[in-house]
C-alpha cells in the first residue's frame, strides 16, 4: 500500500496540474493566442533558466555523471533508429514514416522529467543532465527524418539540410542555458544575490508554468486517418521503449533519481512541438496530432505503473 501511495503521490500532482491547464483553456481563462506566447515563454525563458540556476549552482565533480549522461544518448539515438528501420519495413505509405518516427521517439522529456523528479526527491537532480543529453538528438533527428519524408513535388530529391539541423541545436534556449552555466559550475563562481534571486524567482514558475501551458494546449479534436499506426506508435511511446531501455538502465546500476529521469525520459508522451514540426515541414500533422492525444491520455497510468513497479524492487 505504501508502494501505491508513493507512485500515486509521485505522478499524480504532475498531471492534475495539466488538467487544470486544460480547464483552465476550456473556461476561457486562456486564449489560443496566448497559450502559444506562453508556451514559447516557457521554452526560451523559464526552463532554460531553470537549467542554468540548477547547473551554476551545483558542484560539477560531483553531479557531472558522463556515464548517465552516455546512457541518455545512446538510448534516444538507438530507439530513434530502431523506429525508423521498423517503420521503413512496415509502412507502406511513405508519407507517413516521417511523422510516425518522430512521434513515436521525441517526448516531453524536459518538462515532465523535471517535474517528476523535482517532485519526488525535492531537486531536479540528473533531470537537467537528461534534458541536455537528448533535445539536441531529439532537434536533428526530428528536422532529418521529417525533411526525408516531407510531401514534396515529383522528381525532387529530399536534401538533408545539415546546416539547419547545425542551427537547431546550437541555438536551442535549453543548451545556451547550460552552456551559460557551465563556467559558473567549472570555476566556483558565485551568482551575486540580487540577480540570483531574479532567477531563482523565474525558475520556481518554470515547472507548474509549463505543466499548465502543457495542458492548455491540449485537444480532444485532435484525429487520425490512420487509428492503427497511431495506436502502434503510442505503445511504442509509453509501453515498449521503456520496457527495453528501463530495465538495461538498472542493469547499468542506475538509482533513484538518475533512474526516474531515465525513465520518464523514454515514457513521457509525444510533445505538442511534433505536432508543430510536422505541419511546418509538409508531413502528416493529423496523423502526430493523434499521436500526441493518445499518448498524453494514457502516459499518466503507465508512468504510474512504472513508478510503482521501481519502488516495489527498491530501486527509487
């Protein structure tokens, strides 16, 4: 019962503040174009602070884990290929490999897996580490696979547009946060305390922000022509990536918190930027949209499950 009350008192604050959010949107608290401002605001602003106070503060020799940050990696790139080869050999329709890949791969890592570490263990802990190890793997396998898959005129080649995919990273507001913080962390220096506390003050909104702001954009009108693959990529989603990566994860001595943020990380549900990217980039935004939908509905119980299956071996 206790296990229960642990998995329960972990994920459910979480997603309760999502679902007011939705409400909130419903009763018209927030209008459609405010919850994109508010959205972009909370990628370029609060979360990328959030990173920098946690790593400008924190002791590099000792949080600095290459091994976890490895694992990240390793397991968002070789899920990433393993989606694609499978989705090359079994999908039929061209057209919608691309928004099925990368659906079925790119989730809301840093905004879920801050906020479920921060609210077990009371720190973000190795969340930022995670945050910072995969969206640049997410941000240039998304603009690859789409433009690969992109619904493009006859007879026209699909270019890997290395450039932008260059671009797309070195100019994500989350990695020029940690890139900020690191000479803060590597030469001990110390944030004066008044612009400390201003960001100390925009990072304590960024979490519940963006758990809000999360649930405000969320729409049941979102549809799919195609139930089955959207059905297939949100097991994938929520379901058979963790049930790969996760236990490989314990089997490398990874705990507690490194453990959850390495979990949420491969269970979180298909972020609301897919649905974005697909629609800017000519692929199927109806297909991801369903994506999107299903596997934000059912992450709730499965990250639950898993939370309660970690906590009855005693590994968080």
């Amino acid at each position: 019962m206790d296990t229960f009350l642990f998995s329960i008192n972990a994920t459910l604050p979480v997603f309760l503040t999502i679902v007011i959010g939705y409400i909130l949107k419903r009763f018209g608290f927030f209008s459609e174009e405010f919850t994109v401002a508010a959205d972009r605001f909370t990628f370029r602003v609060t979360l990328p602070v959030l990173l920098f106070t946690d790593i400008a503060t924190s002791d590099l020799s000792g949080d600095y884990d290459i091994k976890f940050m490895l694992f990240c990696m390793g397991a968002s790139c070789l899920a990433f290929f393993i989606i694609w080869g499978a989705a090359v050999l079994c999908i039929k329709d061209r057209s919608k490999i691309g928004a099925f890949v990368m659906a079925s791969f790119r989730g809301s890592a840093a905004v879920l897996g801050i906020a479920l570490v921060k609210n077990i263990y009371g720190s973000t802990g190795l969340a930022p580490l995670m945050v910072v190890s995969v969206v640049p793997f997410y941000n240039a396998f998304s603009v690859i696979i789409l433009t690969l898959y992109a619904d493009r005129e006859e007879g026209t080649e699909a270019k890997i547009p290395f450039g932008k995919i260059i671009k797309e990273i070195v100019t994500n507001p989350l990695i020029l946060a940690v890139a900020a913080a690191l000479p803060f962390t590597f030469f001990h220096i110390t944030i004066p305390a008044i612009p400390m506390k201003v960001l100390q003050n925009l990072a304590a909104i960024a979490t519940p922000f963006a758990l809000v702001i999360l649930g405000a954009g969320f729409t049941f009108k979102a549809a799919s022509k195609r139930p089955d693959l959207t059905a297939i990529a949100t097991f994938i989603k929520v379901a058979l990536l963790p049930l790969i990566f996760v236990p490989l994860a314990v089997l490398f001595g990874f705990r507690n918190e490194a453990l959850v943020a390495i979990a949420v990380m491969l269970a979180s549900p298909s972020t609301v930027a897919c649905y974005i990217m697909a629609r800017n980039m000519r692929n199927d935004s109806r297909l991801v949209s369903g994506i999107v939908m299903t596997t934000t509905l059912i992450s709730p119980v499965t990250i639950t499950a898993m939370i309660f299956i970690l906590r009855s071996f005693e590994l968080i």
